[in-house]
C-alpha cells in the first residue's frame, strides 16, 4: 500500500464507506449512490496516485519516508513493529473481504483494525509531531499531487467531490 497523507485518506474513506453498509438505512437509495459516487471517485484518486508513485523520484522519496517512519516508531516503542504487521495482514483480509462483499467480515477486520490503531495512534502522533517529520511530509504529498495534477489535471475536483461525498455519507450515517 502506498504511504502518505493520501493514501491514508483514501483507505481511512473505504473503512468509513465500508461500514456504511452495515447499517440499515433510511434514505438507502440515495446513501447507496453516494456510496458508488465515493468507490467510483476513489478509484479514480487511487488511480492517478498509483501512476504518480511509479515516478522514481516520488517513489524514492516515498520509500525513504516511510522507512524513516517505521524506524522512528520502532525506536518509540519496540512492540509497535508487530502491530505494524498486523495492521499490514488485516488490511490485505479487509481487501479481499470487500471484493467478495462480506460485510460480516469487514466489520470484523475494521474492529481489530481499530483496536491496533487505538495501540499505535499514541506512537504515531508522537512521531508524526516531530519538524523533520513533518516537513518530509509535507514536500511527499506536495510532489505526489503536483503529479497527480499533471497526470490528470482534473485531481483537485475530484478530491473536492469525494470530501463532499464523504461528509454527506458521515451525516446521514450520524443521523440514524
């Protein structure tokens, strides 16, 4: 899976539109064609940001980041490495899950999904508050949604429309 701030906006928005599923819903209908609006538009970001990432610099500097994150976790918390794993094998399982749209497992996987990031999200935070940290990041994203842009001048909209998407879905799910 590819690293970042994107990258992890995008899976954290599967997660979210995922367990919209599990609920039985009023406005289904329209829930449901905000759902495929969202799959659709993420596709199409996970799309643009593979092609980015396969730009050798972008995909360098990518490697570069993320090892220097793990390393910094590690260092924080020696234990973490193991959870690192099994968020890495639960993510797989919930891919797969989803392509065979079983929602028992889904829900499922995203409980101990949750659980791990409950155990993590304190080392992360403190990592990810560090200047060095931060300012890599910030240079990362930067290039890779210059190049989305340039793969696909049309990235910013579509980033907009799945924000859109994602807050309506939030809303009608905080209403039931």
């Amino acid at each position: 899976m590819k690293k970042g701030t994107v990258a992890t906006c995008i899976v954290a928005v599967m997660f979210i539109l995922s367990a919209m599923v599990l609920y039985s819903q009023q406005n289904q209908e329209e829930m449901q064609e905000l759902y495929n609006e969202s799959m659709q538009l993420n596709q199409q970001l996970q799309a643009i940001q593979q092609q980015a990432y396969e730009d050798p610099e972008i995909s360098f500097q990518a490697e570069e980041f993320n090892n220097m994150i793990e390393e910094l976790i590690y260092q924080a918390d020696p234990e973490a490495e193991e959870l690192l794993r099994k968020q890495e094998s639960l993510e797989e399982e919930f891919y797969a899950a989803q392509s065979e749209q079983n929602s028992e497992k889904i829900a499922e996987l995203q409980q101990e999904y949750r659980e791990l990031d409950e155990e993590l999200n304190p080392i992360r935070q403190k990592v990810f508050q560090r200047e060095d940290v931060i300012q890599m990041q910030n240079e990362l994203e930067t290039q890779v949604l210059s190049k989305m842009q340039e793969i696909e001048p049309d990235t910013m909209n579509l980033i907009e429309r799945l924000q859109v998407v994602q807050t309506k879905l939030n809303e009608m799910m905080g209403k039931q």
